[in-house]
C-alpha cells in the first residue's frame, strides 16, 4: 500500500511538473544565450522568418520587452480602493502579450486555431504575423524595431493617427527595442559564425 502511494505520488508530481511552463532563458540579455538554452526557438523564429519576413532579432526584441520571455506573462492587477481585487490592466498574455480580440483575430487569420499564446512557437508566428500586418498596412519596414513596436503597442491604427507622440515613456520603450533588436542583430551573426 505504502510503496503504491509513494509511486502514485511520483506519477503525480511528474505529471505536474511536465504541464507547467518553463521559466525564460537564464540569460534573456544574449541571443546566442537564448538559442543556445532554447534551441527550438530558432527554429520557431526561422520559420516565422521565411512565413512572415519578420526578422528573429525583431520579433527576439519585441517578446523580450513585452514578457521577457516568461510564458505564462500577464499584466499586473488593478485594485480598488487600493485593496480590493478587480482584475487586470488587459487581457494580454504570454510571450507576446497578445490581447485576447488580437489573438483571436490571429488565429481566424491565420487558421491556426490551436494556438497557444504560452506557446513559444505560436507566439513567434503571431508576433511574426503582426509584423507583416504592420508592414502592409502601415508601411512599415521589418526590420525597422523602433516603428514595428510603436505599431504592436498602440495597434496599426493607433500607430496611424500618431498618438504615440505624445507617450514620451513610449518612445523611450521603442527606443530600447530598436537598440535590444541592434544588440541580438549582432550576437546572433556572432554565434552563427562560430
């Protein structure tokens, strides 16, 4: 009885830690870092490439502001009256940050209608797709970070009408994209010559 307690209860603990999501990279700063603890997400960021055109250290620098790889991501609680729980900012969720309308729209876009946004693979396609979006509807160039973040932050038609200019703390946001995007750009053409 006692040793089919102790197995059942392994069993269990295995089950559990199988279903929950791993914990971002051990270096979310390093691109070759990042490919290098998570080899299956080049693969997810090429074949977003060759699907969307949306280049990995783009689409890298976008996750790493919006969840900084964490998976299960969310936005932080609202409260009211300073205690009293009301739920959260947004819906966003995963390594993306999809809203929930957003995700939705992807997955009837595309037809990808399994996907997950706490699947690394599924939120590369989407931030992959996004970009796309952005691209033929805005106009904006793939691998133009500081532009294509303004545009998934405020949406392509926020991003049109231009409301970002006066979000100084945007800017700065976008700012920091571009140059994470610069940063990954060149360590991943470092790693892939060695």
């Amino acid at each position: 009885m006692k040793r089919t307690r102790i197995i059942a209860m392994l069993l269990a603990a295995a089950f559990v830690s199988n279903c929950a999501a791993p914990g971002p990279p051990r270096n979310v700063e390093n691109a070759c870092a990042i490919l290098a603890d998570r080899p299956h997400w080049g693969d997810a960021l090429d074949r977003a490439s060759m699907r969307w055109g949306a280049p990995q250290h783009v689409a890298m620098a976008i996750m790493w502001k919006e969840s900084s790889f964490e998976a299960r991501a969310r936005t932080s609680r609202t409260y009211a009256l300073g205690f009293i729980p009301t739920g959260r900012r947004s819906s966003a969720y995963g390594y993306a940050q999809a809203i929930d309308g957003t995700w939705d729209w992807y997955r009837k876009d595309t037809g990808n209608s399994g996907a997950d946004r706490d699947d690394f693979d599924d939120a590369a396609d989407f931030v992959g797709w996004y970009m796309a979006r952005s691209k033929s509807v805005v106009g904006i160039e793939m691998d133009d970070a500081f532009n294509q973040y303004l545009a998934y932050h405020e949406g392509q038609a926020g991003y049109r009408r231009a409301g970002w200019r006066d979000k100084p703390w945007l800017v700065r946001v976008a700012g920091e994209v571009q140059r994470k995007a610069d940063d990954y750009r060149r360590q991943i053409e470092v790693c892939r010559r060695s």
